[in-house]
C-alpha cells in the first residue's frame, strides 16, 4: 500500500512540473487571449514586448478559405491597423501583425475583424 501511495505522489508531481509552462514556451511579458466570434470562427491576439514597443498579432481563424474580413487595431482609441485580409489555405486564418508604440500608462488594445460579406464579428482586447 505505501508502494502505491509513492507511486501516486511521484506521478501527481511529476505531472505538475512537467505542465508548468517554460520560458521557450512564451516570451517575458507576452500576453495572448483567445476567444469565439459572434459565428463560427475564432480568433487569438497576442501581444508581446518589442524594444520598448508592442507587437501586436491577430488571429482570425474561420475554417473557411476566401473570406474576406476588414481589420482593425487600435491603441487608446487611436487606429494603428486597418487593411483587409483574407483567410488562406490549408487552416482557412489569417493574420494580422502590427508593431506600435508603447503610449505613456496603460495600453488599451483592441483587436477587430468583420467579415465583409457576412457580418460575422470578432473582438478581442488586452491591457498591457
């Protein structure tokens, strides 16, 4: 019995160490979200210092390819992104990535994707 139990609690550790994100995983200070769009597709943004600036990537990820969608990025309100994308073989995403200035205090980021044809929305925003 007290073999079972050490087998257990080196399990249970051994799990606990092994699902402890490493530095390889993630960048320092890098904040990603991820969520549902008001249809079917999803998106993620990402956010990760750069040199004093912030990288930006969103993500939109709708299983369909050729849909067309309108991007935008905003930074305190101030529009840094706006182009349109479409999504590409073999997954059906795009992504749009944009380099910004880090404003003074908090960086209020907004993410934004319509698809032109259907409407479909999705949003994702982070404080950094």
């Amino acid at each position: 019995m007290h073999r079972i139990r050490v087998l257990i609690g080196t399990a249970l550790v051994a799990g606990a160490i092994l699902s402890v994100p490493s530095p390889a995983m993630a960048k320092a200070g890098e904040v990603i979200i991820t969520g549902n769009c008001s249809g079917r597709a999803d998106w993620k943004l990402k956010v990760t210092p750069d040199n004093g600036r912030w990288e930006v990537e969103f993500e939109v990820d709708s299983n369909r390819v050729g849909q067309t969608w309108r991007v935008r990025i905003l930074d305190n309100g101030v529009l840094r992104y706006n182009q349109l994308k479409t999504t590409v073989a073999p997954s059906g995403s795009f992504t749009a990535r944009k380099i910004i200035g880090n404003m003074a205090g908090t960086d209020n980021i907004v993410a934004r994707a319509r698809n032109v044809n259907s409407g479909q929305l999705c949003v994702g925003k982070v404080s950094v």
